[in-house]
C-alpha cells in the first residue's frame, strides 16, 4: 500500500516588498516566454497559479514562513521579526538577530514532538556570527536570541535546515567562514538543542563578505549545493542526514557570472542555479558523482531579454513549478517543468501577476524536507493474489492532473481517472510471478504532461500454504 500525503506547510509565501503567494486559491495568468524550450516573447496561458497574499514583511531578500499541515499560514518572517498570520507582530517578536538583507535570514520548523511550539532560527547580514534561534509557542515568543555556539568560522547570510534521518529531530546548517569555511550541523531534538556542532571543513577559502548566496539540501538529505555571490563560487557534495557530516565537498571557483538562487527539480534528476544574467541547469546524478564540474551535462540559458541586472532566488512551489524572483517588478519567473533537462519552459509572468506590491531577490527558505514524497513499502502477498495500492492525491494535484498512469513494473499500466473533490485512489492488481516489483504512480496533465511520480514496492512469492482443514489462518495475504 502506498500513501502519499499533501504537504501544505509550504502553501503561503511572503517575500518582497509587502507581498506574497498562497496556492490556497489558484487563477490562470498569462505569460511570456524567456527562453529554454519556449520561443523567446512567445505568449503561453499558465494554469492553476497562486494568488497574491498581502503581508507586512518589507525584505531585499532574506524571508521565512510556514503553514500547517492544512495549509493555513502560522507565521512568517524577516529574520528581525515574526509576524503572525494577521500580519500583526507577534508578542516578543521583535529584535531577533537576523537580518532582512541576509540572503537566507533564517528558517522555521516544528519543535520536535510538539503540536504547539515552533524554532526560528535566524542569522545576520555578512560576518555577524550571531546565527540563534527562538521558540515560539502558541503565538508567542517564549525564548529569544539564543546563540548557536561551537561554530567554526564566523557565521552570516546562509543557513538552512533539514529533518534528522530519524524523523523527529531537525539539523540546524550554517556556514562559517574565516581563512578556511565550514559547513557547521546542530541537532535539534525534542529535548532541545546539542550544544556541540557536527563541524565539516570546505577547505582553504576564505568565502569572504561576498559569500551572500543560497544554501540547499536536496529532500531525501543526501547531497547539497551552495552559492557565493560576490566571490563567484559554487560549493556542492554530500551530506549525511544521520550524522550531520558533508563530504566530498568540491568548490569551482572560475564563473564568470555570480551565482545566487539554488534549486533542485522536484525529482531531484536536475539542479537549477540563478545567477545576475540567467540560469545554468546541471545533471544532479552527474553534478555529484564527477570529479569536475566541466564533465558534467549542464546548460546556460542567458536570459538577457528579460532585463535581468541582479540576481534572484529559486524555490520549488507546491505545484513542483521552480519559481524564480524577478528584482523591483510586480512579476516572477517560471520555469513550468523543472524535471525535462531537454526541453525547459521558462516564462515571465509580470505586473498583473503581483498587482499590489514588488518582489525583490528573494523568496522564502524552507526546511528540505517539506518536499520529499512519503511512501510505505507493500507488505508481500502470495502470487495469483490481489496486491492492493492506495495514493492519496494533494489538492493541488487533483486540480492539475487529470488522471493516474499506474505502471506495476510487470509491464501492465492502467491509467485511472482523476474525479474532482476526489483525493483517494484505491487499484489493485494480480501479479502471476514471483518477484520483487516497483510500481510508479504518475499524475498526469490533460495535456499528456507528467507531475512528479511517487514509487513504491510490491512483493510476491510462490506460497505453498498447508493448513489442518479445522484451522482457518491468513498465512500471507494480508493487505
């Protein structure tokens, strides 16, 4: 059986100057082409987009939210202040160490094995070595400013987060930089913070005032990349989510363009890096397994006609669209197909798109995690026996897609149409062999384009099942 489950924590964005996104509501926007497997000023109607959600937050670029598992915004913030989902200030939440003019000012996630409390961390502008966090319960700041201690290097402008590979705890990550940098992990439990980092050496750079960039984990925790702005690098390699180690770490550091915004696609195949005059696109099996960056399969997309002079920042949206901040415009940038390396459609949406207020370089960071699919293995049934699968389809999902493509890895495939106001699937299906199979799961567009799919095993075996005829036992069929 497998369930995959709608994750709305990361349903309302606030960014910029007063503005936001919710994918609570959904409208149709038109857009232009930029470039990738779009004719360039082509103009395109792109579907089930969010809406605009006014905020109080005033930010160039670092900004943070998170909503709950319905999709109502809790709160939000720039790093120097939490508001509530009012918009009002919330009580104590002022004066936090962050700044709004760091590129990741900080990031929120649940305090472990509370319903109730919450951890802001945040940290402030170039060489503040001042990363913290607050907890926040019920609306309210109970503890403020509490520094993150043992960091080596001198913290500032980029920090992230990831639940642990126990799915409880969480990994606070900041980099430290100084005559070498580091890459410094806290693990945050339900008891509380451990005192002493998880501390990985990147090695002999300086990553100096100008390492104002983005850091990303990818969702299943096993790899990064980094970006420095002014010194024009990029870090990447692994990372282990039980341990809080990086590893194979590589630094290129001949760009000729200054990388900012870091994204990978929702599948995890393609890693997306924004810089001040378009975007490169890496091969992320390739990014992390090659010893050079020059052997990996990439592309370059100079996105010159859209005006672009500063940098702006990706982030995955719930719709598995990478949205990408468009300076001083009331628009964004869309790449509408993050998984297709081949034929990327990369649009503009502007001026109608935020008709109140303006985006900066920034859009909200959140924990890695939020955007990893949850799936259960199938418990092994006989073979000639019905092997039965649910998936739970999100909201947003079942306004995108039309139907399901089941392929049961035995070479059958069933498309199931998707109903609306539906959310629960249920298929079964006879496998005749014994064997271990993998069964993928793809919601599908009315225009035959794939959403992201969810996997799951099924297991059979050959069962020669003897039983005294007064004793009635379901030795392995169970569902």
């Amino acid at each position: 059986m497998q369930s995959v489950y709608a994750q709305k924590e990361t349903y309302n964005w606030v960014f910029g100057q007063a503005t936001g996104l919710t994918w609570n509501s959904l409208r149709d926007v038109n857009a232009t082409g930029l470039g990738g497997g779009v004719t360039v000023g082509s103009s395109t109607t792109l579907k089930s987009l969010p809406v605009e959600l006014i905020s109080s937050i005033s930010t160039q670029e670092g900004c943070f939210t998170l909503s709950n598992s319905t999709g109502t915004m809790q709160f939000y913030s720039d790093g120097m202040n939490i508001w509530k989902n009012d918009n009002s200030l919330m009580t104590n939440g002022t004066g936090l160490n962050g700044d709004k003019s760091s590129a990741q000012s900080g990031i929120i996630f649940p305090y472990p094995t509370s319903t109730t409390k919450y951890v802001a961390v945040s940290v402030g502008l170039n060489l503040a070595d001042n990363v913290s966090y607050n907890i926040i319960d019920n609306n309210v700041v109970t503890s403020k400013n509490i520094r993150l201690n043992g960091a080596s290097g001198s913290t500032g402008e980029t920090v992230t987060s990831i639940r642990h590979a126990d799915n409880s705890s969480y990994w606070i990550i900041a980099l430290g930089r100084g005559t070498n940098s580091y890459l410094n992990a806290w693990k945050f439990t339900s008891t509380g913070l451990v005192a002493t980092p998880v501390v990985s050496l990147i090695g002999n750079y300086t990553l100096g005032n100008g390492a104002c960039g983005y850091l990303k984990i990818t969702p299943d925790g096993k790899h990064f990349v980094m970006t420095t702005f002014l010194d024009k690098k990029i870090v990447y390699g692994d990372f282990n989510n039980s341990t809080g180690t990086f590893s194979n770490i590589k630094v290129v550091t001949a760009l000729q363009n200054s990388p900012y915004g870091v994204e990978f696609s929702r599948d995890q195949s393609l890693v997306y890096i924004s810089s001040s005059t378009g975007i490169m696109v890496y091969k992320a099996d390739e990014l992390f397994s090659k010893p050079n960056i020059n052997d990996v399969t990439q592309k370059t997309y100079s996105l010159v006609n859209d005006g672009i002079g500063s940098p702006g920042a990706l982030q995955i949206g719930p719709d598995e669209r990478i949205y990408w901040a468009n300076y001083n415009t009331r628009g964004l940038r869309i790449i509408d197909n993050p998984n297709d390396f081949d034929n990327p459609m990369i649009y503009s949406v502007s001026n109608l798109f935020i008709a109140n207020n303006f985006s900066f370089q920034g859009l909200p960071s959140f924990a890695a995690n939020w955007f990893q699919g949850n799936s259960e293995v199938k418990r092994t049934v006989c073979s000639g026996y019905d092997s039965k699968f649910t998936v739970t389809v999100s909201d947003l999902e079942g306004k995108l897609a039309t139907s399901l493509k089941w392929d049961f890895g035995d070479g059958t495939i069933i498309d199931q149409p998707i109903t609306t106001g539906k959310t629960s699937y249920d298929m079964n299906h006879t496998y005749t062999v014994q064997g271990t199979y993998r069964v993928t799961i793809t919601p599908v567009k009315s225009n035959g384009s794939a959403l992201t799919s969810r996997k799951v095993s099924a297991s059979t075996l050959d069962c020669e099942i003897k039983t005294n005829r007064m004793i009635r036992v379901d030795l392995q069929n169970g569902q």
